[in-house]
C-alpha cells in the first residue's frame, strides 16, 4: 500500500484537457503528438554529430541521412543540465534505431548488425528481445516491436521461428509493460495465445520435478559465468525469475480477456514460484539469491542474477529479502569504478576466465546493468527499505553514461573492464552498437521516474536526488495516447512555468510540486 511508504505522497487534482484523453492508437496518435516545452530542432545537433563518427559501413531501414527525421517523429525528448546525460539519451535513440530491419514478414529489430552464424532468420537473436520491447515501448510507431514479436512467434509458417528457445526470454512480461504504456489490448490479446504457448514449451523443456526451472548459463546469455557452465543444467535466478514474471503477466492478460480459470491457473503457477524461490534460491548466509546448482546445494557465489527477483516485483515484502541490495555499495561486492560487476568482487575466481570468450565472471555488461537498473528502480518505488536510496540509483545511472563511451566519443558494445572502463571487444566490428541492452527506458521510468499503471492516473517518482540538478524536462512522451511532459524547474527561470515539479497532460498542467517527489495525479 503507497501509505507504507516512508515518502511523502502528493495527490492533486486533474485538470480536464481540452483533449480527449482516451486511448488513441500509438499510430495515430504519433501524427498529432507534439512536444510542449522543448522543441526538436535544439537537439538535431547530436545527430549530426553521431553521423560523423563512422563510415556506415552498414545500413538497413532506417540509415544515418534519415536518423533525425525518424527521431524528430517517434521519440520524447529529453534536456538536462548534465550534458552527458543528454547525449546519451539520442545517442541510444540513434543507435537502436540502426538494428531495425526491413524484411519480407516486416520489420526485425536486430542485436548485432554483423551476421552472425548462430542468428535464426534475418539475423534475428532472442536473447535481448525482452531489453528491446521494453525500450522500444516508448516509440511513437508501434509497427518496430510489433511486426518483431510477431516475426518471433509466426515467423515459421505462422510458428515460432527455430531458435525462439535458444535463449531465456521474458516476452510475455515485457509485452504486458508494453500494454502498460500504450493500452493496446487488441495487441496483447492477440499475442495471448502465443504466450500461453511459450509458458508450457518452457515447462516441457525446462521444468525441474520439484517446480524450478534450469538453464545453461550461456542459454541465459551469461556464459562462463562463476555460479555455472555452458552444459550444466542449474535451478538460476535468472530463468525462474523470467517465469514468474511471465505467469503474472499471462494472468493479467487472461484476466483483461475475461477467462477466469486461466487468470486463477497462472497466478498459482507465479505464487508456487515465489515460493519456490525464496526458499531454495535465498542464502541465509550470503543474505543473497543464488544459482541452485545440479546436486541441489547453492552455488556459494554472489552475482549480478541475484537480483533478478526485484526486476520482477517478486520477493514478498517484510521479509528482509531487500539486506541484498547492500552489496552494490559494496566495493568488495558489486561497487566498481565503472559500475556493477556481474559478480562479486571479493570471489577468489573473479575475473578468472580471461577475456575475448564473452566471460559472465565479474566483467560489466550493459544487459545485466539494465536488469539490475530496473531492479533498483522497483525497490526504490515499491518497498519499503532502508538499504538503498535515490543517491545509489543516480551514482550507478550516473556510471552507466560515462561507461558508454570509447576513444572519447559515444559507443555501446557487448562488456567493460570494470575498473577502466575499457569496452574489451571495443574494436571489433561485431560489437559496435550492440542492441543487447536498454537505457532510454531506465532513463524514462527510473531517473525521471513515469512509473506505468493500468489506470489513468498518472505516477512520476524521479530518482534524482533533489539537489543534483536545477533543471530538467521529459517531453513528447507518448502514454495512454496522451502526450505526457515532465520538468523539474528549482527556481522557474528556466522553463517560466513557475518553481518546482511539473506534469502536464496534452499541454495542460495536471500536477505541481515543491519538491522532487513522487506525484499522482487523481
């Protein structure tokens, strides 16, 4: 309950736009969308300078000559004082819009623009395709990640294509965050069956005698990691997280599609792995979620994984789960120069695997960096603890910007020397722009904090410490088929709205606040 909540909840009044605000199409809407306070042109400048940064050896549908008219249609924009904040904000916009791909079946949203010989059909990798919903959730356009997902799961004369399951996925959540933003439930529904489809061929394939699911650690994406190994069949809080989170969100959507008897048989299945989890997945010891290895006993090892539950809203509150989160201030934990390990630090097999082979033993991927981001963010929002606080959010936000860059300009590869910061496959062509990761989606729901809800109120709790910057503006964001703006202004001369923190809805002010807190609009 938000009165749990040891911060102060502000709740104002809406004042009714002129606008209807029922839900249009995001298509139709991304027509007459417009930013209220910012305008695009002050921002082209990114672009132009991102063009010049390479030769664009490769180029699909959208190449750099028409990237800023892409973003000028699809994108909220984004202004703040801290300037390498903003420019990895369109600098993320600008690179993944560089894996969208024209194919015969509709666009396919990439993970490498390289080809790689183990790609299903049009390049395609499911590793990342939970990251690339969520961040894509955001696009004006919904036809992107539309036409993607439907390629995934119809692609194969109307089956999933061949390598779906190569990987752990967490589609069915993510598709619900999507509805979250945009309320399509023509789109979700449609989807429903095929996610119902995919829960039990996980099941089939995955599912343990006593209810846990296992995994290779490189079908999680997280190969010669220090809990695990490319053909040892571990219970990970990695894969058993995912379907948690995919059975409470195949259960909302039986629940918007009216079929009680699914709605009830999902959420028993999500409640047995809760409790599945917390039990045999928690180290009382470490304080910490662990891999449950072959022989049944716990790895020993804190990683990065462990915090997965939380990106899923999963641990049950009041029971303590939360003393985890101290290790990312640990330096002897997760706390690195350039941000959160994948494992801990103080393990004496901490970085002992080498590098160039895609090593998950303590290195910084941006994938886990995003996962956990999330995590935070939902910990941060909806427990109430004493661990954590908004100052670690910004520092490892903070982290995140200034690891994505490489020979002094903008750059997203595939992991990172945590102390130097150094991209270890940095030139390598395959890694440029690796799409295996989100940002702009922590940027919108954690940092400025638009939190997605399924009523129309609207909830922002910024996870800027209230003294880090005097200024700052999200605009054109496309919610609910309404264009929300959000702008922090501490002394009103920088927007001349007036002092303090202020949502608007289609240009009409709906919410103000003094300071930087959560708000929700009634």
């Amino acid at each position: 309950m938000l009165q749990h909540f040891k911060h102060k909840i502000i709740t104002l009044s809406i004042v009714i736009a002129c606008i209807n605000s029922g839900c249009k199409s995001t298509a139709e809407y991304s027509q007459k969308g417009k930013s209220v306070i910012l305008k695009e042109k002050n921002f082209k400048h990114y672009v132009d300078y991102f063009n010049t940064m390479e030769d664009e050896n490769l180029k699909f549908a959208i190449p750099n000559d028409s990237a800023w008219t892409w973003m000028e249609k699809n994108i909220p924009l984004f202004e703040c004082p801290q300037q390498n904040f903003e420019e990895i904000y369109y600098f993320r916009w600008w690179s993944v819009r560089k894996h969208i791909k024209k194919t015969p079946q509709g666009f396919a949203i990439t993970e490498f623009l390289v080809d790689r010989s183990y790609a299903d059909k049009y390049n395609m990798i499911s590793c990342a395709l939970g990251h690339h919903i969520n961040e894509f959730r955001w696009v004006h356009d919904p036809q992107y990640i539309e036409q993607d997902v439907k390629i995934w799961y119809r692609g194969n004369d109307g089956k999933p294509m061949n390598k779906l399951y190569k990987f752990s996925s967490w589609t069915a959540d993510a598709l619900y965050n999507r509805y979250l933003v945009n309320k399509d439930e023509k789109f979700l529904l449609d989807l429903y069956p095929d996610m119902v489809t995919d829960y039990a061929v996980w099941e089939k394939e995955r599912q343990r005698k006593d209810g846990l699911f296992w995994q290779h650690d490189v079908k999680d994406g997280m190969e010669e990691s220090l809990s695990g190994g490319r053909k040892v069949q571990n219970a990970r809080p990695t894969i058993n997280s995912y379907m948690y989170g995919n059975a409470t969100a195949i259960s909302k959507m039986a629940a918007i599609k009216g079929d009680k008897e699914a709605e009830a048989k999902f959420k028993a299945k999500a409640d047995v792995l809760q409790q599945l989890i917390e039990t045999k997945l928690w180290n009382p010891k470490s304080e910490f979620f662990e891999t449950l290895t072959e022989k049944d006993t716990l790895a020993q090892v804190r990683e990065a994984i462990g915090f997965i539950p939380w990106y899923f809203n999963l641990p049950e509150k009041g029971k303590g789960f939360e003393k985890a989160w101290e290790q990312i201030k640990d330096e002897k934990g997760f706390s690195a120069p350039f941000g959160l390990t994948t494992a801990e630090r103080r393990s004496p097999r901490f970085r002992t695997h080498g590098t160039g082979t895609c090593e998950w033993d303590g290195a910084i991927w941006p994938f886990a960096s995003s996962q956990t981001l999330t995590a935070l963010a939902n910990v941060l929002n909806n427990y109430n603890q004493n661990y954590v606080a908004k100052n670690d959010y910004f520092k490892q936000m903070n982290l995140y910007v200034e690891s994505q860059y490489y020979r002094g300009r903008p750059y997203l590869g595939e992991y990172l020397d945590e102390t130097t910061g150094y991209w270890l496959m940095g030139d390598r062509e395959r890694s440029r722009y690796y799409n295996h990761s989100t940002f702009n989606d922590l940027m919108i729901t954690g940092l400025v904090g638009l939190r997605p809800r399924t009523d129309e109120k609207i909830e922002v709790n910024p996870l800027i410490p209230q003294e880090k910057w005097d200024w700052f503006c999200l605009d054109n964001v496309l919610y609910h088929g309404n264009i929300i703006t959000i702008l922090w202004d501490k002394n009103g001369e920088k927007y001349k709205k007036g002092k303090g923190f202020r949502i608007f809805k289609n240009g009409k002010e709906i919410a103000v606040s003094e300071r930087l807190e959560r708000v929700i609009s009634e």
